[in-house]
C-alpha cells in the first residue's frame, strides 16, 4: 500500500504561501471580521506570508482562521504543484494556483478520511478498496496545475463517499440511531449516549454535548462550532477532524482519539 504520512496531511504553514489568507472570499460574520474578495490578500497578512495578528485571531475576530484546516494542501500546492513559485513573484499563474488550491485541499481532505478508514480493525474486509482509493487519491494530488482545474473532484469524492459509507456501516454496526443532517442546533444532548450514531453532517452548533458519549459515532461533516464538549467522550469518534475540535469548546476531561490535539482555547478544566 502506498503510505501518505500523516504529517503530510497537517498544515505547515511555512511551507504554505498563505493561500488561505488570499485564496477564498471572505464575508464580514462570526467568523471573519471583514469582507474581502477572492484572490485579494487579507490586510493582516504580512510580507512573509505570516498572519500579524497569529496570537489574537479569536480576539480580533478572525475566529474562522483559527478553525480552518487546509489538511496540507497548502504546502502541496505552494512546494509541490508551483515549485516553490509563489504568487507574488509569479503573477501570471497567481490565480490558477488559487483555483487549485481548493481542489487539492479536497483531495487531501478524502487522504485523512481513507487513512483514517484503513486504520479501524473493523474495516479488514474492504482493505483492498481502500488501499485503491488512497493510491489513486494521492496520484490526484500530483497532477499539473492543469488537469487539476479539469478534475471531476464531485465525481471521485463520490465515489470515495461510496467507502466510507461503508466504513461507517463496518464500524458502527446496523440498527443505530440515524441523525444524518438532523438541525441540532443549541439542543440539549448532555450526557446522551450517542455511541454508534450516525451524525453525519448533523447541525451540532451550540449544541450541549458535556459528558455526551460519542464513542464510534460517525461524525463527518457535522458542525460542531461553539458545542459544548465538556467531558465528552470521542474515543474511536469515526472521522472527527482537528477543525470540528477547534471550533467546539471543550475541557481536560474531553477524551480525544490519540491523532488529534487539545485545542488551547479549551478550559484546563471546569465543572459541568
Ligand atoms: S487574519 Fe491572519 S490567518 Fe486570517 S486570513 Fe488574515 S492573515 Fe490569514
């Protein structure tokens, strides 16, 4: 099987030409303090593509940048695709390094849900296809500039959904609680057992999840922003992000799967 390292699949921010700060439009909101267009630089970035206000993003209501994942798709456009060309010196191919930002930030997104898949012990059965995707997934990803903007992207993160359907099926079991894209949004879920549910996509925002068990709960794609996380339990939560966790709030009881990290914002530790 060819392995993509996990680390590969982190952001290292300088390996990156901020595409991230350039790249997307933003929208005044919750999340980002200003409004600004596709392919224009955020105010606050600086000449060496560090963020100025690194330290106070939340504070400053930058809150969205303090979330954002690019799953390292940055360094991989920036190193890999352009060669190091980085769109101030290269103009020309600026806004085609930030058309395919967004596509290789997919591809990079499925790597850490298929690795994550191939990891679990309850999907040995369908190893083979996995080991497929993956391989394939990662030749996407060193494709030319070119026929990355050509890409079907909606046609194979199709049919790796397909897996990781099924991966949710292996590891969940039949006949457990289906809240696919359920509004849960400020409900009240403190202490509910949530183990083996289906909360794919699920609306979780502001939700109280303290002392929630979300063991093998398959949570990709839900919106965990401001979710209260205090002394949850998400061990083996099947396909949780380290973006969900940095958009939730949480404390030193939450239980984490070993590959993600303790968001800093979190509370050392509080009553619930
Ligand atoms: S605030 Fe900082 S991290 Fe956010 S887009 Fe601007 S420069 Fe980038």
């Amino acid at each position: 099987m060819s392995e993509t390292p996990l680390p590969q699949l982190r952001a290292d921010c300088t390996r990156c030409f901020a595409l991230c700060c350039v790249a997307p439009a933003f929208a005044a909101s919750a999340d980002f303090a200003i409004t600004k267009s596709a392919g224009q630089p955020c105010p606050n970035l600086r000449p060496d593509f560090g963020c100025g206000i690194h330290t106070q993003l939340r504070d400053r209501g930058f809150a969205g940048c303090a979330v954002y994942d690019c799953f390292g798709a940055g360094q991989q456009v920036s190193q890999v695709t352009f060669g190091g060309r980085d769109w101030r010196q290269a103009p020309d191919t600026a806004q085609q390094m930030f058309d395919v930002f967004p596509i290789v930030r997919q591809l990079h997104q499925l790597l850490w849900y298929l690795t994550e898949a191939r990891a679990r012990q309850e999907t040995t059965g369908i190893h083979a296809d996995l080991d497929t995707a993956r391989t394939e997934t990662e030749r996407l990803t060193s494709l030319a500039p070119g026929d990355l903007e050509k890409l079907d992207i909606a046609g194979h993160r199709s049919a790796v959904n397909t897996l990781l359907l099924r991966t949710s099926d292996l590891v969940r079991g039949h006949g457990t609680k289906d809240r696919r894209g359920a509004d849960l949004i400020g409900a009240t879920l403190a202490g509910a057992d949530l183990r083996r549910a289906n909360l794919r996509g699920a609306y979780l925002i502001g939700a109280n999840l303290t002392g929630a068990d979300l063991r093998t709960a398959d949570v990709i794609g839900a919106d965990f922003r401001d979710a209260d996380l205090r002394g949850a339990n998400l061990t083996d939560a099947l396909f949780l992000t380290q973006s969900q966790l940095d958009s939730a709030t949480g404390d030193a009881r939450t239980v984490l799967p070993p590959m993600l990290t303790r968001p800093a914002h979190w509370e050392p530790c509080s009553g619930v």
